[in-house]
C-alpha cells in the first residue's frame, strides 16, 4: 500500500517537474532575445581555454 502511494507521488512529482522544464524551454526559444544571445565574459572564456 505505501509502495503504490509512493510510486503515485513520484510520478506526479516528475510529471510536475517535466512540465516546467519543457515550459522554461518554450519559453527560452521564444524568447526575442534568446537565453545564447550574450557573449560569456573574457575571464570565463580564458578559464575555460586553460582549464582551470
């Protein structure tokens, strides 16, 4: 009995999470802007060049 309720939950709780990643996602390519439109800053691009 609490196995099949803990399934249940489980499953609305993924369910609620993968609506909200497939809503930020839309709204992320909709976006006039777009989430890739920035250019990372100088310090980051070195740090990822180096590696370190």
């Amino acid at each position: 009995m609490k196995q099949t309720i803990r399934a249940r939950m489980l499953g609305i709780y993924d369910l609620f999470l993968a609506t909200g990643a497939i809503w930020i996602g839309v709204q992320m390519v909709k976006s006039n802007s777009g989430i890739f439109a920035e250019e990372y800053p100088d310090s980051w691009a070195s740090r990822m060049l180096t590696g370190s």
